[in-house]
C-alpha cells in the first residue's frame, strides 16, 4: 500500500492548469482508469478483495480511487479562494476553473465504464455532470453564467471524498456504525451548506431564465442521488443504537 500511495503522489504531481480543458479530460480519465487497474492489483492480496464478485470488486476500486482524486481536488480548489467571489476573472482563472471541472467529470466518466454495477439514480448523476462539463467548456465565466453555480456544486462535492472511501472500504474492513454516522453528519453539512450557496446566489444573481431551468433539471437528479446516499448512511448509523 506504501508504494500505491507514492505512485499516486508521483502521477497527480504531474497534472497541470495551464492546457486545455479537453486535453485534460483525457489526461485524467486515462490516470483514473490505470489507478484502477493499479488498485486491483494492490488490493488482489487482501482476501476478503478476492472473495468478492466482479461487480463489488469494480465498486471498491471506483470508490477508493474517487476518493483520492477527490481529495486531491478538494485542495485544489482552495486555490480559487482568492478570487471566486469576483464579479471578472482573467483567462487564466476561468481555464484553472475549467480544468478543475475537468477532473471531476472525468472520475464520473470513467466510472460509467468501469463500474459494473451502479443504481439509475447513480448513472444519472454521472451523465449530469458530463452534461455540466461540456457547458463548463464553452462557457466565459460571466457574473450570471450559471457555470459559476456548476463549479460551487462540484468543490463543495469534492469535499465529501471520505463518504466515497467508507462506501468502497465496507467490503474490505469492519466499518463500525460510528463511522457512517460520522460521515452522514459531516456529509449532511456540507449538502446543506452547498445547497444554502446555491438557494442565496439564485437570489441575488439574475441568470438566464433558460440556463436557470436546464441547470435545475438536471441537478434535481444529482440532488436525488445525494438524498438516496443520506438515507442509506442515516439507516447504517442507526445501527449503533
């Protein structure tokens, strides 16, 4: 495990801002999918691993790997601090954002794929969000462009990293009640925080009343999933009491 994660660090120290979103897209979807296979590899010598059929194996791997990746995102988005809550951003800030949109998409992307068994509100959420990342890669960023609320939904998403590293480890370990109930308290507030910035912004930010309504359709499905996953986290915590 100890050379799986220097790996990990050597490869992601390689992804770069400065290119074109579409360039990157490809980049990471062809790292997720070795980190994939890598994960295979690493996890093949843990017994309760082999045990599992082909699709819970495909389950761990795709949730642990997404949760690296999302960790790693989450710290990059930090980088946007500075200046997110400005009404202009320079090129530069628009392809940083693009291209975090880029690695996000692409995790979503390659789990369609490799995945071999996801729920329909799952495979909904997935093909929302690739949706979201071909609007994200033409859009100019604009005070109202509604990409704006596409990229606050994806960094506060990306934050939950460690819900998607319980969901793969249950198969692998004993995962005690306490956890799940850690994570559902800790996902609970930043879904309700996420959904406060989104409720506030469509207050105070006059967006296109046709961009307004595509983006709230399609983020309806997301949201569905995002319930599902805290009702099944509230239900496994409850198995403390």
């Amino acid at each position: 495990m100890f050379s799986y994660i220097l790996t990990y660090i050597f490869f992601t120290s390689l992804i770069r801002f400065d290119v074109d979103p579409i360039f990157n897209f490809g980049l990471f979807s062809g790292l997720i999918v070795f980190f994939y296979k890598y994960s295979e590899y690493e996890f093949f010598p843990i017994e309760n691993f082999r045990r599992l059929p082909i699709h819970k194996k495909t389950y761990v791997v795709t949730n642990v790997v997404k949760s690296s990746f999302l960790l790693v995102l989450c710290g990059l988005s930090l980088n946007t601090l500075s200046y997110i809550a400005l009404p202009q951003w320079n090129e530069e800030q628009i392809r940083y954002m693009k291209n975090l949109g880029a690695l996000y998409s692409a995790l979503d992307f390659t789990s369609i794929f490799y995945n071999q068994q996801m729920s329909q509100s799952t495979l909904l959420h997935h093909l929302c969000v690739l949706f979201f990342f071909g609007i994200n890669y033409v859009d100019a960023y604009e005070k109202n462009s509604i990409c704006r609320l596409i990229m606050f939904y994806a960094m506060f998403s990306s934050a939950s990293f460690y819900v998607n590293l319980v969901l793969g480890l249950r198969f692998l370990l004993n995962v005690p009640p306490r956890a799940y109930a850690l994570s559902f308290v800790a996902f609970l507030s930043s879904t309700c925080l996420n959904w406060s910035v989104q409720i506030i912004s469509i207050m105070n930010v006059s967006y296109p009343k046709i961009s307004l309504f595509l983006y709230l359709l399609s983020l309806s499905f997301i949201a569905v999933d995002d319930i599902i996953l805290l009702r099944w986290l509230w239900r496994k915590s409850r198995l403390s009491n």
